[in-house]
C-alpha cells in the first residue's frame, strides 16, 4: 500500500472527508486530494499534524495500516493451544474456498478513457443551504459520461434533490441565468462570499421564483424568492454524476 492509499484508509476509518480533514490541517480540499492521489506529498509541518489528528508516529503514517480487528484476531490466535491453531488454519481455509466463487474484483478504469469535470471546492445544498465561501480550489472528478459544455461544477449536499441528484454527486451548470421554468437550477442567496448555494427546480410565478425539493419527503417545503430578496440564479444544471473513486482509476 503506497503512502497516498495509506492516508484514504486512515481518513475513512476515522469517518473524516477529504474537506473536513483538509480543514483541520488549515489547508484547500483540492490540496489534500493530491495527497492521496500521490501526486505531491506532505510537508513535515503537515505530516507532524496529521500525526496528532491520528496519534500516530510518522514510521505508522507511512506503514500499510493494521486494523484494530486483525490486531485483535492476532492476539487471539496467539493466545490458543497449537491444535486450536490448526483448527482455525483449517476453517479459514474452508471459508476462503467457499467465497472464492463469489469473489468480485474492484472495477478499474484506465484514466485515460474517463471524461472529468474541474469541481469547485464549495458545495451545492441539496438540503436546506449551505453558507459557504470560494477559497478558489479546484478539483478533477471523474466519470464515464461524457459531459456537456458548463461554466461551473460543485458537489452536491444533502438529499432535498435525491433521488435524482444524490448526495454527494457532482453538479455541473451554466452562468446564464434565468430561461426556463420547471428547470433544474444552481441558485445564490446572500450577499457574494457569504451565500447560501443550492440547487434546486425554479418555477415561475408572477413577480416571484417558487423553489421546489424533488425529495417527496414533506421536510422539503417550497419556498419563494422574490425582488426583495438577495439572490441569483447562476443557471442551469446540465449534467451530473456520481464519480469515480481514485482507487478505481489505473494510470
């Protein structure tokens, strides 16, 4: 295991994002994903960081992880009498005969036949907003599909807009405005820096925008906008994805 597949398992098993740990370590999402893309590696300032947000020492930083589970069957094997070791030996054996059929291998894509789109480090509220500021970080996601033209693309957040735009999909849209009702909109409330962002379907109605959840859940009420409000319709959301993890990409 490499050094930037050792920092995804590290994360993931203590339940952190790629943006929640990036905060922690006072630096860009888009920064950090590089890390365990291994395209660049940390700085001892930052590795001495993440040694105290793991407690680990930098020799198990950078050493392939042993769970507590396997720490722990270890200790229990060790513990038993030598034909109790045999016994175990030989029903793992047994086990791994019988799941071998229904083994399924991680599906891989060569990065090169994979379209991308470049994500904005702030998120798209598919929920209730979210306030959020552009430090101005950019990232690639991955997907097989391929795109069409857009002028800006967020990972989404929450699930007012499931289950057609799931959590944590990807987003792309236009700058153009407001066109058509009933459409799927990306929408700015607030003043610049400190907006509200959310995507969302856009009805027209008089003098005033009715915004609409596609989540039947009734938690999702509309809402409205109106001249008095401080808003935006950025434009139109024309693509999304959910993309493809790195471990899953070959080089």
């Amino acid at each position: 295991m490499n050094f930037g597949k050792n920092l995804k398992y590290l994360r993931t098993n203590a339940k952190l994002t790629q943006s929640q740990l990036a905060q922690m370590l006072g630096m860009k999402q888009s920064a950090y994903v590089l890390w365990e893309q291994k395209a660049t590696n940390p700085t001892l300032e930052l590795l001495e960081k993440l040694s105290d947000i793991y407690q680990l020492s930098f020799e198990e930083l950078i050493k392939t992880p042993q769970r507590q589970e396997e720490k722990q069957l270890l200790e229990n094997y060790r513990a038993l009498t030598e034909e109790q070791q045999e016994s175990v030996i030989t029903f793992t054996d047994f086990l791994l005969e019988q799941n071998k059929s229904n083994l399924i291998e991680l599906k891989t894509y060569p990065r090169s036949t994979l379209h991308y789109a470049i994500v904005e480090d702030e998120l798209l509220s598919a929920g209730f907003g979210e306030s959020v500021s552009n430090n101005g970080g950019h990232y690639k996601a991955y997907t097989t599909k391929k795109l069409s033209r857009y002028d800006g693309a967020a990972r989404v957040k929450g699930e007012s807009m499931e289950p057609e735009f799931p959590n944590f999909s990807i987003a792309t849209f236009l700058q153009t405005g407001f066109d058509r009702s009933g459409d799927i909109y990306a929408i700015a409330e607030g003043d610049l820096g400190e907006e509200q962002l959310y995507i969302k379907q856009v009805f027209e109605e008089k003098d005033q925008f009715r915004i609409h959840s596609l989540n039947p859940d009734p938690q999702y009420k509309d809402f409205y906008l109106g001249q008095e409000d401080n808003f935006r319709i950025i434009g139109p959301v024309v693509d999304h994805f959910e993309e493809i993890e790195e471990a899953q990409i070959e080089d």
